[in-house]
C-alpha cells in the first residue's frame, strides 16, 4: 500500500510535467511506463534525472525573457515620460482661453454643417479634457488643425476668426514640440496664405 501511495506521487508529478511540456511546446522523450510499479517509478526517475538539465535550462530562458521584458517596459515608460511634451503654465491657460474662445466661434458658426460642429465640438471637449502640463503627444490638436483646415479654409477672410486662433494653437503646440525635442526655435512657423483666384 506504502508502495502504492509513493507510485501515485511518481505519476503525478510524471503527469503534471507532460502537461506543462504540452502547454509550453515542450519537445521531451516520456517513457511509455508500460511496465510494473517499481520499474515505472525507475523509469520516471531516471527520466527526471535525465530531463534536469533539459529543465535548468527552460528554466534559465523563462527568467532571462521575464528580466529582459521586464526592462523592456521599464525603459519604454521612461522612454514615453523623456518625450513627453511640456506646456508651461503660461501656455496651459492661453490654450484653455483659445478652447473656449473655439468653442463659441464654433457654436455660433451659421455656415457650419451641424454634424461637422459636433465633431469640432467634440474635439474641443477632449482636448480640455486631456491638457496637462506633459502630454504624451499632440494627436488631439493635430486633428483638430485638419478639421478647422476642411471647414473653415475655403472662406478665410469669413473666417478670420477662427483660423487667427487655430493658428496660434498651432504656434503654441509646435513651440513646445521643437522644445521637447532639442530642437530649435528661433523663427516662427510660416503658415503659407490661402489660394486666391
């Protein structure tokens, strides 16, 4: 019986590693233990011993991918926060007086397709929604540049208003762009004026 309890043991353990192999794709040569209790149990030891290095050595790749992707997203996060553009608070609470200013030129834009002001609408809420003094990136006020660019670029001298401030957003985000970015920032963007017939 004493015998009988220790052979279960043996293939459990036997078992539970089969199943581990076959979840991971693990290539090993398991014993068919066809034979008795005790000639299996040797079969499943010797197979252990043969199989530890094989063992040591999953082992010791598992933790080596585990440390390397470890400092892999560790770098990344720092990586992100290094680029990560800085709006001083100046900057932050011009931007926010543009947002709002955008808003109500927006809102009260009789020309403007009401879906299409949704849409600028809605780009205005995320934006004051996501402003920080470091922003990840600028992709809320690049879509926002082409939006105003669509709707409000074939009349410019109706919409001076609008295009006036959009254009110091711009100055603004690209300013502290370039910044971020060790670049310098010694001429001020040159927006080309519009197309005329």
């Amino acid at each position: 019986e004493e015998t009988e309890k220790e052979y279960r043991k043996y293939l459990y353990a036997f078992g539970l590693f089969k199943s581990y192999a076959a979840q991971y794709n693990q290539a090993y040569e398991f014993p068919e233990l066809r034979e008795g209790v005790r000639a299996n149990i040797a079969q499943i030891v010797n197979f252990f011993q043969t199989a530890r290095t094989w063992i040591e050595h999953a082992i010791h790749v598992r933790d080596t991918r585990m440390v390397i992707q470890e400092v892999e997203r560790a770098l990344s996060v720092r990586f992100k926060r290094s680029l990560a553009y800085r709006l001083s608070g100046e900057e932050l609470d011009r931007i926010k007086t543009l947002l709002v200013e955008l808003r109500e030129l927006f809102t009260n834009e009789p020309r403007l397709d009401p879906q299409r002001k949704l849409r600028l609408l809605r780009r205005l809420d995320r934006i004051g929604a996501d402003l920080a003094p470091r922003m990840p990136d600028f992709d809320l006020f690049w879509g926002l540049f082409v939006d105003t660019g669509i709707d409000f670029g074939q009349s410019p001298e109706d919409s001076r208003a609008v295009l006036t401030r959009v254009r110091e957003l711009f100055q603004i985000v690209w300013a502290s762009k370039l910044s971020s970015e060790g670049l310098p920032n010694d001429t001020e963007l040159k927006v080309p004026p519009p197309e005329t017939d």
